[in-house]
C-alpha cells in the first residue's frame, strides 16, 4: 500500500477536515445548498474536536487504493474553521470567516485561483446573500433561493415539522431532508428514490401511482411518523437489498465511529472502506486514517 504515502505527506504540509461517510454517499452533486455555520456537533460526535481526518479507499480488483481524503479544522468555540479535500487529480480548500459567533463569509482555493466571498447578513444576523445566491426568508427559514448566474434558476423551500422539502422546477427535480439527511429524492419521472433514516446504506425506489402512494403523503408521513416512514420504506426493499451496504464497523469508546464499509447493494464485494481520526479538543486521539491488511481481509466480504 504505497500510495498511503501520498495521504500522510499531505497531513504534514496542509490543514484538516471531515466529512461523515453517510453524507458523502448520500450528496448529491445536481444540488446546491447555500452555506449556514457549522460546529463539532455537526459531524457526529459526541464532544468538541480540534480537527477531524478521512481518508477514503476504493477497491480496485485485487488491492485497496486511496480514493480522496478530508479534513476539517475547527475553532475553540466549535465552529467550522477550514475544510480541505484532496485527491489524485484535484485540491482544494475553503476558510470560513466569522464575526461575534456570526458566518460572515468564506474563501475558496484550488490551482486555478483563490475567491473570497463577503456574505449579506439581516437584522438577525442569517445569511441572505452571497456571491452566487440571494437568499430569501420567512422568519428564520429559508423560503426561496435564487442564483445570481443562471437566468430563472431558483430553489423553492416548504417546511413542515423537521422537514425541508427543497425543488428546483427548472430542472424538474425535489430533494427531501428530514433534520440535516436526504431521505428522498424525486425527478420528472414517477419514481422516488427514498433512504431510512438513520441511513443505513440501503436506496428504495418506487413508482408513486404503481404503490398508489403519492409523494407529498410520504412527506407528510415522514413529518408526522418517521418510525411509520422508515417501515414503509423497507416494504419496498428486495431480500438482497435489506442487507444495508453501509455499516459502522467500530466505534470508539465515545461511541464515535472510527471506520464504516460501504458496498454495492447487489454485490458481496466492499466496494468503499471510510477511515477517520478524530482530535478531541481535550486532546485526546482516536481513530486513524491508515488501513492494516488484517482488516482488510477480515471485511473484505459480508455474508
């Protein structure tokens, strides 16, 4: 495993960040969410952190290679410092700036140049634009999204409860967050794409009118009764889909996790193994970004 050189020259010479497993297999690059403060109690764990580390490997054929690797940096009073993501191919790394506890603005850096973007905060101090969106409220929510640099091109937001139901109808397409996870996804066509939540790994895919459900009851189900949600999510999965692809392997005494395998639903393959350091701000280490072949073995099928 050569290549895990690559990732420790890189913790030597740039600053950290992370991202959670789940999260990075749920994004969804056709949606572009504006950017909100971030703290330690946003990446799951239990307690304040200095810096979080993920490393990311792939399998490819016979080896386990390094795919990409995360990192966030964060302040003493929690929030979200800087993040720095970086692969075979690409860097890059964005700052988040703050005033009097408030996300201010940001600056992103790669090879091609560096930007920096001054936020327009309200009377109550939340974001209502930026260099790429004006940002539209009611109360503390956000009611509508609009892009600077694409003509008509806009984001409608519906509450309900702990619900966020997010459309562009330019594209013809709706995303549904129940707290801060996608548990459904809706195109121009009939099916709905929809996840448990928590999410295990596992995707559900159903045409409305075939299941004579219709996509604002599930909504709606999901505001009301997540536990009737997640039931009738699993009604729709195949025997072979049940066994959930993601599963958090090891958790450290906080009952953080540390590693997490991720695979195909219709292979016994691990196709992803997600590793992750966690730097406590008491400074305690857990965890590590490095993989050992007697783990390897041991996960490299699931029955």
């Amino acid at each position: 495993m050569k290549t895990l050189k690559y990732f420790l020259i890189l913790l030597l010479v740039l600053p950290t960040y992370i991202v959670e497993a789940q999260k990075i297999i749920l994004n969804d690059p056709n949606l572009s969410l504006p950017p909100q403060k971030q703290t330690w109690s946003d990446f799951e764990v239990s307690k304040p952190v200095k810096q979080i580390e993920l490393a990311v490997y792939e399998t490819s054929k016979d080896s386990i290679i390094p795919s990409v690797f995360h990192g966030y940096l964060f302040n003493d009073d929690g929030s979200l410092s800087k993040y720095l993501t970086q692969s075979k191919y690409s860097q890059s790394a964005e700052e988040y700036f703050y005033s009097n506890g408030n996300l201010i603005g940001q600056s992103y850096g790669s090879k091609y140049g560096m930007t920096k973007d001054d936020f327009k905060l309200n009377d109550d101090d939340a974001i209502i634009g930026t260099n790429k969106y004006t940002i539209y409220r009611k109360g503390s929510d956000i009611s509508k999204v609009l892009f600077k640099s694409k003509k008509d091109k806009e984001y409608i937001y519906k509450h309900n409860k702990e619900v966020t139901t997010i459309t562009d109808y330019q594209a013809k397409k709706t995303w549904v967050f129940h707290q801060d996870q996608i548990i459904m996804k809706k195109s121009s066509s009939d099916y709905i794409y929809a996840y448990t939540i928590p999410y295990d790994g596992t995707e559900a895919y159903f045409k409305t009118d075939r299941f004579k459900t219709k996509f604002d009851d599930l909504i709606e189900l999901a505001a009301t009764d997540i536990a009737a949600y997640n039931k009738l999510v699993k009604t729709k999965l195949t025997p072979t889909q049940i066994k959930a692809p993601l599963s958090h392997s090891k958790s450290n005494e906080y009952g953080d996790w540390t590693s997490a395998i991720y695979k195909p639903q219709h292979s016994p393959s691990v196709h992803r193994y997600y590793f992750r350091k966690i730097t406590y701000q008491d400074g305690t280490v857990s965890g590590d970004i490095l993989v050992n072949d007697k783990y390897l073995k041991e996960n490299a099928r699931q029955n």
